[in-house]
C-alpha cells in the first residue's frame, strides 16, 4: 500500500511538471506565431483560443507543488538548518528531532483540516449534493475560475490532500527515526540515472581533473613547507658565532 502511495506520489507530480511545461511552450509559441504573416496559417492560429493555458499552467504548479512538498519530506530533500541539534547529545537530540517532527505533523494536520473545512464550505458540499439529489440546505454553488469556468473548490482541493499527505509522511519520518535514528537525506549532487551503469572503480573527467588539482596543490604546499625549512634552517646557521 505505501510503495503504491509512493508511486502513485511521483506518477502525478511528474504528469504535472510534464504537462504544464508543454502547456507553457505551447501557449508561448503560439503567442509568437500568429504574429507571423503566414497566408492561411496565421488566420488558423488567431482563431486558437489559448486564453486559458496561463490559469490552467497556475492550477497544474499549485498542485504539483502541494504534492512536491510531500515528495520532499520523505526523501529529505527540504533544506534544514541542523548546526544546532547536531551539536546536542544523543538522547537530547532524540527528544529535540522528534519534537520538531511532532509540530510539523501538527501544523500540516491543521492546514489539512481549515483546507477541507474551507473546500466543502466553498462549493465542493453544493456540487457532491446536488450530484446525489440531496437538498443543499445553506450551501451555496461557489465561484468558479475566469478562464475555465471550473469550481474553484476543484483548485483548492490541492490545499487539504498536499496537506494531509504531509502529515502522513512527517508521520513516516517519525517512525523511521524512532527505529534507526535516521532521517531521510538527499545528495543534490545526485541525478538519477545518468551514473547508474558507471563502473565504482572508475573515474569522471570531472573527478580525474578535481583530483589531479587536489595532487598538484598538496605537492605546492609540500613544496613551499619544505623550501620554507630549508631558509629558516639556513638563516639559524648563519646566527651562529664561533
């Protein structure tokens, strides 16, 4: 169940980046192109109405983002400032992680709960009533967007379920701190993929050229120390009187 939530996690923010990307291409393309005075080809673009593509691309990066701060807590991704709690002893520190864990759990938990107050008070009870035949007594339609004319609550709807997969996963966290004392890590140095099939005993270009310049620079220390010594032990020759 959890590596289908994981999966099902990367799957959806991976379609919306991908989406929204070519979207914003698209629309910035065609922006330029009916301008170029093209027989035929310029009259079929004007009449292309991509007016929405803009407020679309917005609605894609809110919920990629909701959901790419999920993604984040669980790899470890999120930049921390830990120059103090490294410091504290082990059974301090413990204590301290986990507390700081805690109030992240909490404080998602309530943004998930105000955001699924807010999104069925906005619209979301009216529609899912009125779907089933039941009377919306003092609920209202609710707005819908300028360009798409979809119900806002569809947008907003982002707020609860980022929020809640937040405090799910600060709860993994948690667990997984408890067990082994560890916290998710990133190397943001690392893309996967691109070194899967390198050979460990190997070096980059970038590597060689990183550790030849290291070489040469602990060969110029060695160099400048040892030609320091040589003057100094010359110099306390020269004060001896006979």
């Amino acid at each position: 169940m959890i590596k289908t939530i994981d999966r099902l996690e990367e799957i959806v923010i991976s379609a919306l980046l991908a989406l929204s990307t070519l979207l914003i291409f698209v629309s910035v393309l065609h922006r330029y192109a009916s301008g170029w005075a093209i027989p035929g080809v310029q009259d079929w673009l004007l009449s292309l109405h991509l007016g929405w593509a803009q407020e679309l691309s917005v609605i894609m990066f809110v919920w990629m983002a909701k959901f790419g701060a999920a993604y984040g807590v669980r790899t470890g991704i999120h930049v921390g400032v830990d120059i103090f709690v490294s410091r504290l002893e082990n059974g301090l520190r413990t204590w301290v992680v986990q507390f700081g864990l805690l109030c992240c759990v909490v404080f998602t938990s309530l943004i998930g709960a105000f955001g699924a107050v807010f999104v069925w008070h906005n619209g979301m009870a009216y529609d899912i009533l009125s779907f089933l035949g039941k009377d919306v007594g003092r609920f209202y339609e609710g707005p819908t967007t300028p360009d798409l004319e979809w119900r806002t609550w569809m947008v907003y709807l982002a707020i609860p379920l980022g929020s809640f997969l937040m405090s799910f996963r600060f709860l993994q966290v948690m667990r997984v701190f408890a067990r082994t004392g560890e916290l998710p890590t990133h190397d943001h140095g690392h893309v996967e993929g691109l070194d899967s099939d390198q050979n460990p005993d190997e070096l980059l270009a970038g590597e060689a050229i990183s550790m030849g310049e290291d070489v040469a620079h602990a060969q110029k220390h060695a160099g400048n120390k040892m030609q320091s010594g040589a003057v100094s032990e010359m110099n306390k020759k020269g004060d001896v009187r006979p």
